[in-house]
C-alpha cells in the first residue's frame, strides 16, 4: 500500500505536504459554496463543493431553504457525495438523523448528553467512540435554526492536524497510531453493557485506500489514554494547537439554510442561548462513508 500517510515514506509525503499546502484555503469565506437548492445540486455546484473538499476535506453551502425543517435536504445533498451508509447511533430519529437542539427535562436519555444541551463541546470527531468496523467517515450538518446567540464551530481538516504533528515530530504521529493509545470506557445502562470498551489509535490509514481517518476528544472524561511520556507529550501538543491561532482552524456559525459536508473533521461547538420562541435545531448525519472523488488515490493515480 502507498500512502503519504504512513511513516516510512518521506518523499511521498514531503509531495503530498507540497500539494496540500498550495492555495489551500486562507478564510471561511474560502469554503463557502452558495447553491440554489442543496436537494438538487448542478453540475457547477457539485464540482465547487467537490473542489473544496479534495483540497480540504470539508465546504459550507449556503443554500435558499431557510428555516424549511424538510429533513429530505440533508438526506439528499449526501447522497449526491455518495454517503450512504448511514449510523443509525442510539439517540438518532427514525431515518437516522440526529435532532441536535435542547432536551427538554421529560425526553429520556437525551437531556444527559451534552450534544442535547446548549453547552459548549470541545474539540473531537464524531463517532470517536464507534467500533473498529463503525468508523464515522462522512459527517453533515444542516442548519434549520441557529441560536440567537452564540453555537459556532471551529473547524479543522484533519489531514492538517496530521502534518502539523508530523513536521514538529514524526514520533508523535507514531504514538498517536499505536492501537492501544486511547481507549473508550463502555457505556452501561444499569446493569447491561451498552457499549462494549473501545480501544484504537487516533490516527489510522486505511490498508485498501490509503486514506487518514481521525477519532479523537479533548474532553478528558470520555477517553483514557495511554499513559507513556511520548503519548503524553504529542496530546499536549495537539491540545496546545487546537487552542491556539492558527489559520488553519476556521470560525464560523451555520445560519438557516446552511450546512457542513466533511470528511469527519475536527470540529467544536461554542455554548449558546436560545429564547423561547427561537430555539437552535441542526440535523446532523453520520456515514460509514467517505465523500467520493476525494480518497488520496486519486492524487497517487
């Protein structure tokens, strides 16, 4: 397998750190498409949005829906990137979206889950804490409803993430893919086992495809890591990264009509307000897939 993505290679990835630093994006202006009806994309949009994501792995559309609660939207504009397998997760509705907006006290399960509320959630990919075989590959976000203040995001392209860590020490890309470095306790519901323990690395390349996929959480509660200095010290210095100015983590907020397709990247999301009468909704979508047109095969072809 070739991959710019595994560590005995440094020519082809000094080739492809090259291609992926020229004109890649400067502003979150940079990553916006603005489309008519993200249900039906023209050929034009769909090459613009694609463009975006081969150099970055993610583009914002601004589409003319609105606050139209139509949940065909996101469902379609996946499938026009070939994300079809969705993760149907435990608190996901009926077609396998997910509801993002605040729980009321009475809905079960929800109301404990820091996605369902209007705190601040830190720096991770989703699905972080999926199985082996239930990676999350794909993520969209579609904006019905913003809050009226506050719910933006940070975004970073994970491919980004791995060359910084790669250029400061080859050693913590090599500690970050050990397959033990982090583990996921089990979720239990009572007695029975909800979630079995979780152990993986953060960074893993795909042996068919060559591709780089990414789980990770900041958030200090749900993941153990290994504890070796080297571990210690390439988290540390992501974690110092992530916080910091760089101008590879973009900033913005989704308004009505908007959405986020990705491969799965680092993202956060700020603590917000609603009002009674204006209450944030984002359906989220979870896929197994990557966007097709932009594996790392079709830059080694």
């Amino acid at each position: 397998m070739y991959s710019p993505f595994l560590l005995d290679d440094e020519v082809l990835y000094h080739q492809w750190r090259q291609q992926k630093l020229q004109d890649y994006p400067v502003y979150l202006e940079d990553l916006i498409v603005e489309v008519r009806d993200p249900r039906h994309l023209t050929d034009a949009e769909h090459q613009a949005m694609l463009a975006r994501c081969r150099k970055a792995n993610m583009v914002i559309y601004v589409g003319k829906t609105g606050d139209d609660p139509d949940r065909s939207i996101p469902h379609r504009m996946a499938q026009q990137f070939g994300l079809q397998h969705l993760d149907h997760n435990w608190l996901a509705d009926d077609d396998g979206l997910t509801s993002l907006t605040v729980a009321a006290a009475e809905s079960g399960a929800r109301e404990h889950y820091i996605p369902y509320s209007n705190r601040l959630i830190q720096w991770h990919t989703d699905g972080y804490y999926n199985l082996s075989e239930q990676q999350i590959h794909g993520l969209l976000l579609h904006c019905v409803q913003s809050a009226p203040e506050g719910g933006e995001n940070r975004l970073l392209d994970h491919e980004i993430a791995y060359l910084r860590l790669r250029d400061q020490n080859p050693n913590y890309i090599r500690a970050l893919m050990q397959p033990d470095v982090m583990t996921i306790p089990a979720r239990t519901d009572g007695d029975t086992v909800a979630r079995a323990e979780n152990v993986g690395p953060v960074f893993s390349v795909d042996a068919v495809t060559g591709d780089l996929h990414m789980r990770y959480t900041i958030r200090g509660r749900n993941v153990a890591w290994k504890d070796d200095p080297l571990t210690r010290e390439a988290l540390a210095a992501l974690g110092d990264w992530l916080e910091g100015d760089s101008t590879y983590i973009f900033r913005g907020k989704l308004e009505p009509g908007m959405g986020l397709v990705s491969n799965n990247v680092l993202h956060d999301r700020s603590g917000f307000t609603d009002t009674q009468d204006h209450r944030r909704l984002l359906y989220r979508a979870r896929y197994m897939d990557r966007l097709v047109g932009t594996s790392i095969r079709e830059w080694l072809a």
